[in-house]
C-alpha cells in the first residue's frame, strides 16, 4: 500500500484548511461591515358589525367590535415582498443608495463585484435584507430589516409600515367605491324602469283615451244601477197606471220612457262590459302597468335605501393597520455573527478535508499498484 508523503498533506491541508481559516478571520475579523436590525410587528384589524350578545348598559356601549383582518395582513405581509414595495422605497428612501456606500465592505455591498447594477438584481438583494412573517401564536406579523446602520434599518422598516398602511386605505378606497359604485348602478337601472314604465302607462291612458279604467267602470255601473232603479220605477207606474186606467193617455209615454231606459241601461253596460271597446277589455293591461309601475317603484325605494347604507359603509375605515410595535432603533449589530462565521468555515473545511482524505486513500487502496 502506498502512503501519502507528509509535506503533500501539510500542503493539502494548508490550502484546505488554514488558508480558510485565515481568510474567514481576516474578512470576519476585520473587514465584515456590521449589520443592524430593526424589528416591528403589527395587524391588520377590520370592523366588525354582527349583533352584539351582550345586553344592557354593556351591549349599548359595545356597538362595533373589532375583528382580526387575517386575509389582509397576508396580503401586506405579500406587499413588503413584493417589487412595487421596493420600487416605492426606491423612490423615497433611496434603498439604493443605502446598500452602495463606499463604508460597506465590497462583499456585502450591493452590487456583488460579479453582477450587475440591475432592478432584478436589487430585488434579489432586498430579499435578503427584509424578511416577514406570521407569529402563529399571537396572530402578528413581523417585519425586520437588516441594513448597515442603525436609522437605516429602522427608516427602511418605518417607511414599510407607511406603504403598508397607505396599501390597506387604498384596498379600503376600492372596496368602498366598488359597493357605491354598484349600488348607484342598481338604482339608475330602477330610476330608468321606473321611467319606462309610466312613459308606457302613459302612453297606453292617451292610446285608450282613459286615465282609470277601474274608477270609469266604477262610475259607469253606478249610471247603469240609478237607470235600473229609475226604469223599476217607471215600470210599477205603468203596470198601476194598466190597472187603474187601461185607456191613460199617458200610458204609451211611459212605455217610451221605459224603453229609452233599458237603451241607457244597455249602453252603459256596454261601456262596461261587452265587446273590445268597453272598460273590462282594457282593464288588464291597465292592470299590468300599474303593477309593473308600482313594483319598479319599490325597486327604486330598496336601491335608494341600499346606496344610502353603502355612503354610511364608507364613511368608516373597514380596515386599518394597527402598530403594535413600532420600529426600534438597533443599539449594537447583530450581524455578522463573527466568531459563529470563522467556526463554520473552520468546520466546513475540516470535513471538506477530511471527505477528500478519505477520497484519495480509498483511490489508493483499491489501485492495482497497492
């Protein structure tokens, strides 16, 4: 079996391990910028408007409650990830500029040596200095920003927040005009079936030349019962009158007058009833339009009465993002972890070594010449 002479290993173990090692703790030790993190945590709560089970002087002062808005804290939490919060901050905070001073150490300054000054790039790199997410256990969301000092840490964090909160008014601001929107549409539509249907209930009086066939029937039949009334009349004058004095003059006068009454009596019913041109032939499709009219006017009442709910609904934030931690202001860096760094090179090169050790005496066990 061959052996590995003692001066190739020192050297191997040299490249491996020491030089590492020595670079880890000059660059660690010595040039590593120091990073600071501002922390905040907040919520997104929304209003809430399902009746109160309290009763009394308690259930009167407790009107609206509060929920927890966990759909939209989630979307904020997707909004700080997001190109259009970095985009935003490039405008205000210059986070560019943050990341590029000449004071950061060419490792950690953006851009790496190896990439370009590109949008994607800057995003790659804002990743990894703002991080969130969701406390399972108290329901908030947390929000740290890693940065090269520490006001830029808490600035970067608070001008999130703002975003943040500018982001829920504007979901707010659209929900808002989405339901008066919808609303105002609803009763347009009413106003305008309202319109349609007197127009056409209008037209139909003047094509019928009647303005209420049920009051006109009305006073019609009540002619036609006075004309009946008045003919008994008549006709128990005339059978007396046949009676007493067969051979009255008047007798052939009073059965004209009869029979002009049963003329009136049978006119007056055909004004009524009968053929296409009397009031009961007309009376349904009167009856239709004002049924039509009178329910777009209650279509009309119950859109009015749901835009105005929607205008009150408005005048109320549904949603706001509450602070629950404000953005502090780092006293010492948190990172690099400097001695935690230069163990973990020393370590990965160790096993590196050892791994490619045992690589090569296996090669050279199993070689025809051992």
């Amino acid at each position: 079996m061959k052996t590995l002479k003692v001066p190739r290993l020192r050297s191997w173990f040299t490249l491996v391990v020491l030089v590492p090692i020595a670079l880890s703790i000059i660059y660690y030790g010595f040039i590593a910028s120091d990073q600071y993190i501002s922390e905040s945590r907040f919520v997104v709560k929304g209003r809430s408007d399902r009746p109160n089970p309290m009763s009394g002087l308690a259930g009167i002062m407790q009107v609206t409650g509060l929920s927890g808005g966990q759909e939209q804290t989630n979307e904020v939490i997707d909004y700080i990830k997001s190109r259009n919060a970095l985009q935003a901050l490039q405008r205000t905070e210059n986070i560019r500029g943050k990341f590029t001073l000449p004071s950061i150490d060419f490792l950690s300054r953006y851009p790496a040596f190896w990439r370009e000054d590109r949008f994607e790039n800057l995003y790659r790199y804002y990743e990894k200095k703002v991080a969130t997410k969701l406390d399972s256990e108290t329901g908030l969301a947390v929000l740290t920003v890693k940065a090269f000092s520490p006001t830029d840490a808490r600035d970067i964090n608070a001008r999130l927040l703002t975003l943040s909160e500018a982001l829920v008014n504007q979901l707010n601001s659209k929900s808002r005009t989405k339901a008066i929107d919808e609303a105002e549409k609803r009763v347009a539509e009413a106003q305008s079936r309202v319109r349609t249907a007197r127009i056409a209930l209008s037209a139909y009086r003047n094509d019928q030349q009647l303005v209420d066939p049920l009051k006109q029937a009305t006073g019609v039949l009540a002619i036609s019962d006075r004309l009946i009334a008045e003919r008994a009349a008549l006709q128990a004058q005339l059978d007396l009158m046949t009676r007493v004095t067969p051979r009255n003059p008047s007798i052939p006068a009073l059965r004209g007058r009869i029979a002009a009454t049963d003329s009136a009596i049978a006119a007056q019913n055909g004004r009524a009833v009968g053929g296409t041109g009397a009031l009961s032939s007309k009376m349904g499709g009167y009856d239709n339009l004002v049924v039509e009219q009178e329910f777009a006017t209650q279509t009309l009442t119950a859109a009015s009465a749901a835009l105005e709910q929607a205008r009150a609904d408005a005048q109320r934030q549904q949603y706001y993002l509450e602070r629950v931690v404000e953005p502090n202001v780092p006293d010492m860096s948190r990172y690099p972890d400097r001695l935690w760094q230069i163990l973990t090179v020393a370590g990965a090169a160790l096993c590196l070594y050892f791994i490619g050790w045992m690589l090569v005496v296996g090669i050279i066990e199993h070689s025809p010449d051992s």
